[in-house]
C-alpha cells in the first residue's frame, strides 16, 4: 500500500514536514510505500472553476503550468493521503488550499476517485487556530467519500521556530498513533474496497 504526505508548508525541514515524517514511520514500518512531497512554495494556482476537468474526465487539471498535475497523479494512486498545514491565519497555507480546491474537484469529477481513500490531517501550530487548519482539510476529504481515523488528540504539533516542534512529546506521540491507525485501517478496508457503496442519485 502506498501513502502520500503533502506538505503545505513553504519552510522546509520545518515543524510541519517533522509532524508528517513521524506519521509516515509506523507506515513504512508496516511495509507501507511512503513518500513526502512538497507543495508550499512551490508554483500552484488556485482552482478556476472552468470546469474542464468535468469535460475531459482524464484525472487531471485544465491549467497545466504548475505542480498540480504532478501531485494529482500520486494523489490518485495513494491508498492513504496525509495532508500537512501550517497555521495562517488559522487556516491552511495558500499552496495547500489550492491543492484542496483543485484535487478535490478533480476527484469528483472523475467519479469520485478519492471515495474509499484514508485522509488524514496534520496541523502545525504556534499557538491557536489549528483547529480550523485541520477542519478546512478535513471538509475536502469527507465531501469526497474519504475515511478520516481518528487518534489520541486532534492532529496538531506545537511550535513556530523550525524543529520546535520536537518539544511537543504529545504532539509527536499523537502522530506516530496516526501513523498506526491509517496502517491498521488499511489493511482493513483493503480486501473491502471494490464493494464500497455507489453513490445514488440524489433527488431533490
């Protein structure tokens, strides 16, 4: 099984690549494919609400000039998507509301291609508001007919100067739990996912 942690962060090496790091370990542990990838910082445009994605239905974005395509593949491909934010604002970092606006719509264009899919959100903090970061994440995941474990807290880890982070025992713990749930929840739900209910229509 393949999981994929984004992280929305422009600082790399920062609070919220350690927090995703430490979600990945007990997956690769597991046998897990892990792979972290960077998206704050880097060139993504938010969603233009063309709707040719609906039009081609090929999995991908009508604005091809950026690092969405690239990311939408792997996205596609992942059993488990781990989304990772800092706080700004108290919400997410622009790159990584890009991500969700653009992914998401893609997904459900393409028949829902995220449905059955672990999501799994991660927070980075220096003090308040994270609570909202980790619901504007979540809200993609669960529109799209994702599975969302939960843990021993909600998944956030405090600090603002880069490695900070690494002080926060609770924080760190909470993630390698999640880490142990999405492997757990995986190979649950696998040998189940073909059989996973179709979407009815909906009648007003």
């Amino acid at each position: 099984m393949y999981a994929i942690a984004v992280n929305g962060s422009p600082r790399k090496g920062g609070n919220t690549e350690i927090l995703l790091n430490r979600v990945l370990e007990p997956l690769a542990s597991a046998g897990w494919e892990t792979e972290l990838v960077q998206v704050g910082g880097q060139k993504i445009r938010g969603c233009q609400a063309c709707y040719k994605c609906f039009e081609n239905m090929d999995g991908r974005c009508a604005m091809k000039n950026d690092v969405f395509n690239p990311v939408m593949e792997k996205l596609l491909r992942a059993d488990a998507l781990i989304f990772g934010s800092p706080t700004y604002f108290t919400d997410v970092s622009a790159e990584m509301k890009a991500l969700l606006d653009r992914a998401g719509l893609v997904a459900l264009a393409n028949g829902r291609a995220f449905k059955g899919k672990i999501g799994a959100a991660v927070v980075a903090v220096r003090r308040g508001g994270a609570t909202h970061v980790y619901d504007t994440i979540n809200h993609m995941f669960l529109m799209n007919q994702m599975l969302i474990p939960g843990s021993v807290y909600w998944n956030m880890g405090y600090g603002r100067d880069k490695g900070e982070v690494e002080g926060d025992a609770e924080g760190l713990g909470n993630m390698k739990n999640l880490g142990q749930t999405i492997a757990w929840l995986g190979a649950a739900i696998k040998p189940h996912l073909d059989s996973f209910p179709a979407l009815e229509s909906v009648s007003e």
